[in-house]
C-alpha cells in the first residue's frame, strides 16, 4: 500500500492553486493573493495541505469572516468541512476528494503581505503589494541550540507519571509516551539546528539517519503499568543523554535540580530508575 501511495503526484493541489489564483483575480474585494507553506517552500509532495492567503479590502473583512466557506469552496469546489480558526478571518476546508485547503485572509489595514516570508505570489491586484519576487526560503538548518522550555516541560511530564500511575489512570499514563517522545525529538532537531520545520507531520527530512533509526526502533508499549514503564525509559534515558549532551555543546545551562528530583520522584514512588 505504501508504494501506492507514493505514486500520487502534487497535480491536484496545482490545480487547486490555480482555481485560487482565478478566483482572486475575479473577485474585486481580494486585491492579493499568496501560497505559503511547503508549496512555496518547494518541499510539497502529493500529502501536503495548500495554505493560502489573502488580502482583502477592509470594508470586506466582515462579510469574509462571516462567507469564507464560500470563498473555499469556489476556489477549490464543493466543501466536506469548513472549521473556522479563532482570532483569524478563515480557517481549514476539505473536498470532496479530501483536498486541504487553509485559506486566511487579512484585511488590508491590518496586513502587510510585503512582510511575507517565503511567499509564493499569485496575484497582485495592483503589482505592488506582494514582493516583486519571492524570497529565497530561509535555510530550516543552521547551529546546535539548547530548547530550554521543551526539556523543562519535558521533565515535568515524565514526573507525572507518578501521578497517572498513582490514579490508575493507565489510558493517559500511556499517552505520556508521546509527551515523552516530543521532548526527544525536540532534543534532536536541535542538535541539528533546526528551528522550523515543513508542518506537523513532516519530520524524517530534518532528523539524521542515526535519529531516525533509534526513534523507529522506540518499542511499542501496551496500556499496562509494566509495557508503558518500559517504553517511557527508554524515552527518557536517551533524552537524559542527549540534553546533557548538547548543554554542554552549546553552552547551557542543563537543570541538574529538575532532573535529580524527578528521577527521585519516580524512583520513590515507581522503584525505576528512568536514567539507566
């Protein structure tokens, strides 16, 4: 089946970019109209969304606000699900066919789309209010950092385990596996530099092969007190490692205290030691 699937090409959604590049120019109250995300970056494939924005007259933002399914769906046709994104004008459209289509739109006294990081213009009503050009996208890769917030947050969820275990609350012990594994991964692509990546559900491009191998190799636990412990120490022994790591490669300061109490924490309570 996977083979299948990577035989699908990006051809839909061009051409649902280019019924949004109609629409804009059909639509007098849209004076520009932009791409951004993978496909402006250059890193889309046949799986990724097209996320679109607008800009729109400001006597026109209300009825946008209140029609923008309407928008959507002449743009990409008949619309399954339209769900509006709070504090925006806008939000995510599926097809029939299960296009995805994030349409924002901003109205122009409160946008300036000229400030738009690697844009991809499709129409511009006057010919200056997108850059004359696109901006070359900015390198995802660059120094080692140290994510000081995520490995805080990190250990303060692997010290809940307690409490989950405590309530027998097995079901959401074992969604801390993924609270566990994120602080990793956010452990990795900093050791890689990487500060932004191409959206929720791309990450293999910016994780080495070494990476990439010990989290495939992460063995799955069942929803039992002993399947969810050792899986979670596996987790937390390498992000242990790997944090310490790189504090030490880039200066930081790691929080020895936070960590000794936690593994203390756990070890009092669960009679693990989640470090070796």
């Amino acid at each position: 089946m996977g083979e299948v699937l990577r035989e699908l090409s990006t051809e839909p959604q061009w051409k649902l970019i280019e019924g949004v590049k109609a629409v804009a120019a059909g639509d007098e109250r849209i004076l520009a109209a932009w791409v951004a995300g993978s496909f402006a970056t250059g890193e889309a494939d046949a799986y990724s969304d097209v996320d679109v924005h607008c800009l729109v007259s400001d006597d026109s933002a209300e009825w946008f606000r209140d029609n923008w399914p309407e928008t959507a769906a002449a743009m990409a046709g008949p619309l399954v699900l339209a769900t509006s994104l709070p504090g925006l004008i806008g939000g995510y459209a599926l097809t029939k066919d299960w296009q995805h289509l994030d349409l924002i739109l901003h109205p122009c006294g409160l946008a300036d789309p000229r400030l738009t990081d690697d844009g991809l213009p499709l129409y511009d009503s006057t010919g200056d209010l997108l850059p004359a050009e696109q901006a070359a996208p900015r390198p995802h890769a660059g120094e080692p950092f140290f994510p000081d917030a995520a490995v805080t947050l990190c250990l303060y969820f692997l010290g809940n385990l307690v409490v989950t275990f405590g309530r027998n609350e097995l079901t959401v012990a074992h969604s801390g596996i993924n609270a566990i594994r994120d602080g990793l991964v956010q452990v990795m692509l900093a050791e890689r530099g990487v500060r932004r990546r191409g959206g929720n559900k791309r990450l293999n491009p910016y994780l080495s092969a070494e990476q990439r191998t010990f989290l495939e190799s992460i063995p799955a636990a069942d929803v039992s007190e002993e399947g969810i412990t050792a899986t979670i120490r596996v987790l937390s022994r390498e992000f242990i490692r790997r944090g310490r790591a790189l504090a030490g490669r880039t200066g930081a300061t790691w929080p020895e205290e936070l960590e000794d109490a936690t593994i203390a924490h756990l070890q009092r309570h669960l009679g693990v030691d989640f470090r070796s």
